[in-house]
C-alpha cells in the first residue's frame, strides 16, 4: 500500500499563480479551453473551495456517463472522496474502495471492460498515481475508457520539496488520450467533459482510452463544519448487458468468386467474424477472447492446422481476413507475415493496438469491400478444414483422457466447457490451453474477457474483480499460480465493501510453465545452463495457497485430477472462491510434442483421404 501522510502545512513560496497550463495528450492544444495566460505574482483572486470544486467534477463525472468509481484513501483527494460519498448517498453512483492504488486501477479497468462505460479510479498525490501505470497503459492498448483522477498540491506547493508532491501531469504519457491540470480554485467542468469525450472515442480517428484529470486542492480539504451527507437513498444497479452476443448475415453472393480464405479472429473480434465466415462459407480460426469461437465453421485446434494448408499442401491457404488482435499464437503470426498471402483486417472504428502503416494487412471499414475480398468458400474447403478440425479436437481429447492427473490443456478445455455468465482468462498459459484444448461450442455460453492489450500477468484479480461486479453475474477466472501470487492483494476486500461472485481457478504448476513451451524449454533439455532456466523462468516456489486464501477470507478447495476439477467446477457457490488445481509443469513440454504428433497423424489421414 503507499503510504498517504496527512496534508502538509502550506509552504511558502516566492510566488502564488493563479492557475497553471493544460496540456493535453493526443488530442488539439486546449480543446476544454482552460489553458491560462502566465500567472503574476498578485494574490488569486475569490476562487471555490476544494470541496466545491470537487463537487463539479463528480456532477460533471455522472453526467458523462460514469457510475463506478474506485476510490483509494488519501488526504489530498478528501475533496473528491466527500463529493462521492454525497453522491453515492443520493444513489448516483456506486463506490468501490481500495487501498492499493494497482488493484483499484485494474479494478476500475474491469468494471470499464464487463460495462463499456468510463469507469474512474481516484487517488490522492504522489507515488499514488504512479501505482496506476499499468492499468493505464493496459488501457491504452485495448481501448478502455479508464478515467484516472489524480488529486495534486495547488501549484505554490509544487516543486518546493512538499511532501506527496511531485509532477503528475503527463506522468503517463503517450498512453493517455487526454491529460488535464485542474488548477486549485477553478472549476474542472470543462476539463472532465473533455476527457470524457476523449476516453469515449468522441474524437476524430481516436479511439477510446484512457484519460487522466489532475485535480489540484488547497486546503481547506474537508466540507464546512455542519455540512452533512444526504439521506441515504436506493438505486437502481447499474448494469449494461454483457450476455453473449451472436449475430446473422446475409449469405455471400453467388457472384463472388470461390478463394480459400481463412477468417482469423483474436481479442475482442467479436460475433461479426462468426457471423462473416458463417455466411462466407469459409473456415472460422477464433481465439477464446475473440467472443467468436463458436458455431458450425469453428474449427477448435487451429494453430495446429495451418501447416496442413501450407503452400506446398494439396489445399494451401489463398487469402486471410482478420477481426480484432491475433496474439496468441506463433503459427497465426506466421500465416499472417507471409507475403505471398494477401490478408485484410476488418477496422470500422479506429483501434489502439497497432500504429497505422506498421502493419501488412489492408485495413477494410465496411463488410461489402470485405466480402469481395475475402470471396465466399468452395464446399470443398470448408468441409476439409471442419474435418480436419474435428480429428485434431479428437485427438487432443484422447490424449488428455488418458492421464488422470489434471494438466494444463485439460484445465483449460474443462474451465470452457462449464464456465457460464462471464470468463476471465489470464495470460501466459491458461488462455493458451483453452486456445488449443477449449472446444468450440454450438452457441456462446460465456462472455470471455482478457488482458490482450499488453497482455501483462499484473492485475488479473483485481480485473476480473471488476469485471464480476460490474456485470453482476457469476464469473469465472483461470489462471496460472504466478499470475495469482502477482495480485494476492487483489483479495482484500474492506469489511462492507461489494462481494463479487467469483470462482478463480488458479492452475498451481509451482512456477512459470509457459517457458518450458517457448526457447527455454530446449535452453533447459540442453542443459548448458544447469539450473539458471528453472531459477530464473521458472520461479519455483512453495507459497500455500490455502493459507493465503483463508487470510483474505475466502473459500478454497484443492484438486488434482480432472474429475476433481469437473465436480469442483459444476458446484454451485456464492461470493468468492478459489479451486487450486495442483499439476506438474516438468512434463508439459513432452505433452505438447506428444498432443501435436497425435494430431499431425490424425490430421494427415483425414486429409489424404
């Protein structure tokens, strides 16, 4: 937790400005038009009190459209916690609090993700706003409207060694789309609906993303003595819907001519991609966060496959189309550096995640020009790539069926079958394993969600926290043990503060598997490197994760086999729980050689027949 002294006395200073510049990031200079001439040295002028002040930002914060604000204790943010508290008592918006300026950050990220509205996290000055980094740059990344409230010193304070003081100000960077100095005593109306505009994508080619208001107080910081909060009052739950989406599309016309064109969907593709390769006749390639891996042109295995429809196969590949982000996987990231293979990428609304002109697809805004590029599938090629599909996802389940103890893959396809309502899935391994494990299903059965924007292990907990509460449903999370141990805090929850309902299924390998998968892993077969790799990759460790969940207060069971995992998983709960799924990583490589030969046989067989 970072440490929030009590305000400083005022320093003196050679001179008190009236305000200070405001310096927008990625955005025309001044467009809230608070920027300021240079301050004299004559005394201000009748200015607000902090509290008033700070109740124009939380009025100019709902009436943008923001409901949920993570709060994180401090002194120079008092202003901004009264003005909340006053307007959570008039049933206006939902507080959540926290004392680790990370977890409230991540937090604040997933309630924006579960509702797609701004969501704000308020922390006092000083090393608080720094804590925030990596939400805000997860957030840039994936386009999220995340809205950092940083309180800060009046400007006679700055730069005099005042304690908590520090430039804050543009202390994200390029990562914001819009940065605000609020000077003490001014009203930040304008400014908070300027970065509202911005972290909702109202600006032109920009998307969303997140913004940062630094809001400077002076004191008095507390509301005048006799002022007391309104009569507590109901309110409605905020929620926007977050049940899985599907969609339909007119057939492709018969005119178009036949390609073998793929459909690759990754993060947050979403049902168009299913709906477009559905009415394309062509294969569907979909990642688990791409909410599109689902339907009858699904093909499970993929990343496996595509050295089955290489150049020199009886079938090779013609043509790629990409919804959303492909990262998962190294032979998706290959198909799509080739050049002999012309690829599109669907882009109707600017995205965050790639500079233009860095990339080698075309960019394509409408489904009809992506349609005549993309063709419409011979019956042929859809048929090969489905039955290819299904021997590959035949062989992988007979693989997994014949070990009892529970492995990586098998948790992963065992946590896709039965999750329901929304699913978290963390980086490094877990998301991977549902990838190549997780079979795709008839209709959607949850809304998954996943930090791919950088697609960094900090936060997951506290994500997913955010995600359950503010889509109010039940919610599953998988993860691997270090992703876990990252966010322990992410845990605590203060007495009185919201319960999510949330199961978090923690695959307990004792240390970092994904290496083991990538160069390392032959690094470590080779042995040159002794035991540098498992130290330093690896991370072994003998953390107990029972004791640390029954230290925050919640629920824990422990398996190790697969039936295990499936009775856990089909139990009902309420609140937070963690199943800890206990596996050994040592032999997760020779599994992988093993479920990729498997398929390799099968996949060949069908296809020469």
């Amino acid at each position: 937790m970072t440490s929030h002294d009590p305000a400083e006395p005022a320093v003196p200073a050679a001179a008190e400005p009236e305000s200070s510049s405001v310096e927008p990031s990625g955005a025309p200079a001044d467009p809230a038009g608070t920027a300021q001439p240079a301050a004299s040295t004559a005394k201000p002028g009748p200015t607000l009190t902090s509290v008033a002040s700070a109740r124009i930002a939380v009025a100019s914060l709902l009436d943008g459209g923001v409901r949920y604000v993570v709060v994180a204790p401090g002194s120079r943010s008092a202003p901004m916690a009264y003005a909340l508290a006053e307007a959570s008592a008039a049933g206006n918006v939902e507080l959540l609090v926290r004392i680790d300026e990370r977890s409230a950050g991540f937090t604040a990220l997933g309630l924006a993700l579960a509702t797609g509205a701004p969501a704000a996290v308020l922390t006092t000055s000083g090393t608080a706003v720094g804590n925030l980094l990596p939400a805000v740059m997860e957030a840039n990344h994936a386009a999220v409207p995340l809205v950092v409230v940083s309180a800060d010193r009046p400007e006679e304070l700055r730069g005099t060694g005042a304690n908590q003081t520090t430039i804050q100000l543009d202390l994200f960077g390029e990562h914001v789309r819009f940065a605000v100095d609020v000077p003490a005593g001014e009203s930040p109306q304008r400014a908070v609906e300027t970065s509202l505009a911005a972290a909702t994508g109202a600006f032109e080619d920009t998307p969303p993303g997140p913004v940062q208001l630094n809001l400077a107080f002076r004191d008095p910081l507390v509301p005048d003595a006799g002022e007391r909060l309104p009569e507590e009052r109901g309110h409605g739950t905020f929620r926007i819907g977050t049940e899985p989406l599907t969609m339909t599309l007119d057939p492709a016309p018969a005119e178009l001519p036949e390609r073998r064109t793929v459909v690759l969907a990754g993060h947050d593709a979403g049902p168009v991609a299913e709906a477009f390769a559905r009415a394309h006749g062509l294969p569907l390639l979909a990642e688990p966060s791409s909410n599109s891996r689902f339907g009858p042109n699904a093909v499970g295995p993929y990343r496996l496959l595509l050295e089955h429809f290489g150049p020199d196969s009886a079938l090779p590949i013609e043509r790629a189309v990409v919804f959303g982000r492909p990262t998962l996987s190294r032979p998706v990231s290959a198909l799509l550096a080739r050049t002999d293979i012309p690829a599109a990428l669907y882009e109707p609304v600017p995205v965050a995640w790639y500079e233009p002109g860095r990339r080698r697809e075309t960019p394509i805004t409408s489904l009809p020009e992506l349609a005549e590029f993309a063709g419409r599938g011979s019956s042929a090629w859809l048929d090969a790539w489905l039955l290819a599909g299904a021997a590959a996802q035949h062989a992988v389940d007979g693989i997994l069926a014949t070990a009892e103890a529970a492995t990586g893959p098998a948790v992963g396809a065992l946590v896709w079958q039965h999750a329901r309502g929304q699913l978290v899935l963390g980086s490094s391994n877990g998301i991977r394993d549902v990838d190549l494990a997780g079979q795709p299903a008839a209709e959607p059965s949850a809304t998954v969600f996943a930090s791919r924007g950088l697609a960094g292990i900090d936060g997951t907990i506290s994500t997913a926290t955010g995600i359950a509460l503010g889509g109010h449903q039940e919610t599953t999370l998988l993860l691997g043990d270090v992703t876990f141990l990252h966010d322990a805090g992410g845990l605590f929850l203060g007495a009185g503060e919201e319960q999510p309902q949330l199961r978090i299924v923690v695959l307990n390998d004792a240390g970092g598997a994904i290496f083991s998968l990538l160069e390392h892993g032959a690094v470590a077969e080779a042995g040159g490197y002794g035991d540098a790799v498992e130290r330093l990759f690896g991370t072994p460790h003998s953390v107990d994760i029972a004791a640390l969940a029954a230290a925050y207060g919640v629920g824990h069971c422990s398996v190790s086999t697969t039936a295990g995992l499936a009775e856990a998983l089909a139990a009902p709960f309420t609140g937070r729980t963690i199943i800890e799924v206990r596996t050994d990583r040592h032999e997760l490589r020779a599994l992988h050689g093993t479920i990729k030969a498997a398929v390799g046989s099968a996949v060949a067989g069908v296809l020469a027949g």
